[in-house]
C-alpha cells in the first residue's frame, strides 16, 4: 500500500479491497493525508490475528512518532511490525526481489517527500511493467529521467490553471504540469489525482490535461484536499 490517509481502512472495505492482504506499507511524506490512517490500520491487522511481518518504509520520523503509541496501545500485537528508513531526497532501491524493484523518486514538496516506482521483471529478466507514483510535488523536471516510459504514472494534481500561485505557495501541482510531465516523459497513461475541494468538477482536471497528453484518466477518490 502506498500512503494511507485518515479513513483508508474504511474506504478499503467499502471498495471490497482486504486489508489484510498487503505486505508493506510505502509512505511518501508525513503530512496526515498520507499517515494519519497508519495507527488505526495496524490495529485492525491485529485485531484480524495477523502474523505476517509488516514492513514500513518511510521517513525516520514516522517511527519516532508511532513507537510511542505502539509501546502504549500495541504491546501484543500479533505480528511484527519492521521499519525501513529512507531518505526521501535521495533515488535509491529500497526493495528488491526477483520479481519487483522499488525505488524511490525525490519530490519538491514543503517537508522530505519521495515517490515510488515500481519495476516488475520475470525472474531476473527484461522488466514486463514499470510504474511510478508521484505525490505531492510541485512541477520537477528532475523526476523525469527516472520515470522515463513507465507504463502508468500517478502524479498529483492539486489544483488547475487558475490556481497556480497555490502551487508555488503550498508546492503542489496543476493538472496541466502533471500532464507536461507525462508527455516530457514519454509515459503510456497518466492517472491524475490528490484535487483540492476548491474545483468542484473533475472534468476540469481532465479538459486541462488532455490537451496536453491525451490518455489520462482521473483516480476515484472519497477524499477531497481542502487546500
Ligand atoms: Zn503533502
Ligand atoms: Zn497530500
């Protein structure tokens, strides 16, 4: 799973998605749209008698903060919970098996954010599906080498056009910079996502982006980014 917002684990059952089915927990940065449903998830895992190891791969500082609340709520949790540091300003492999490589892609964000791209490979072969997730950032040219020719690339997409101050100010992105990227990049699809409640209309995402790069489509999301 990558980040995890308040409510995630809700919304997982109301889509009919198993929480207990994932491995690993990746998270890009430590605003609480992206953490703030941890602590609640990793209960339920326990309270479903999980005992598979959890591995976290996040920024130093989201141990720090959850060690706390797990010593006081979580002494017996039936699994392990395993935390992986990264550095999010620097690329590096933070996974690797014979079928999967993760890496992680530093972002311009207002604390330490990196996205993930993910390659998939038959046993030690050609790889078969690159994709990459990239939230939240501002407009990076920088990005743009790593996630060359990916299958999918999720990049957010706070707000549109006529709110491109915002982007500067809070270090987001337009649907039109997230699509400049995409189209730079050489990607097969774009999937736009992480919009303010400030745009009323998806389709304003999508009118904006198409132009620039056609195959984009929008993420069903139950939240909305009051920013
Ligand atoms: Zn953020
Ligand atoms: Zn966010």
């Amino acid at each position: 799973m990558i980040d995890c917002g308040e409510g995630t684990q809700i919304t997982m059952r109301q889509m009919g998605i198993k929480i207990a089915r994932f491995y690993s927990l990746l998270i890009s940065h430590l605003h609480g749209d992206h953490c703030f449903g941890v602590m609640g998830l990793l209960g339920t895992l326990g309270m479903l008698k999980r005992t598979q190891p959890m591995h976290i791969y996040a920024h130093p500082d989201l141990q720090k903060l959850l060690q706390p609340w797990l010593d006081y709520h979580y002494k017996d949790l039936t699994y392990e919970i395993i935390f992986h540091a990264i550095n999010p300003r620097k690329h590096e492999t933070i996974y690797s098996d014979r079928t999967l490589t993760i890496e992680t892609i530093p972002l311009k964000h207002r604390v330490p954010t990196c996205g993930f791209l993910f390659t998939e490979h038959h046993r030690d072969q050609e790889p078969i599906k690159r994709y990459a997730y990239c939230s939240d950032t501002m407009y990076s040219e920088k990005i743009i080498p790593l996630i060359e020719g990916v299958q999918t690339l999720y990049h957010e997409a706070t707000y549109t056009e006529q709110d491109a101050d915002k982007c500067t100010k809070y270090r987001h992105s337009t649907a039109k910079q997230a699509a400049t990227i995409a189209q730079k990049a050489h990607v097969q699809q774009l999937i736009l996502g992480h919009f303010s409640s400030r745009i009323l209309e998806q389709s304003e995402f999508l009118n904006e982006a198409k132009p620039i790069f056609e195959n984009t489509i929008i993420a069903k999301e139950r939240t909305k980014y009051t920013i």
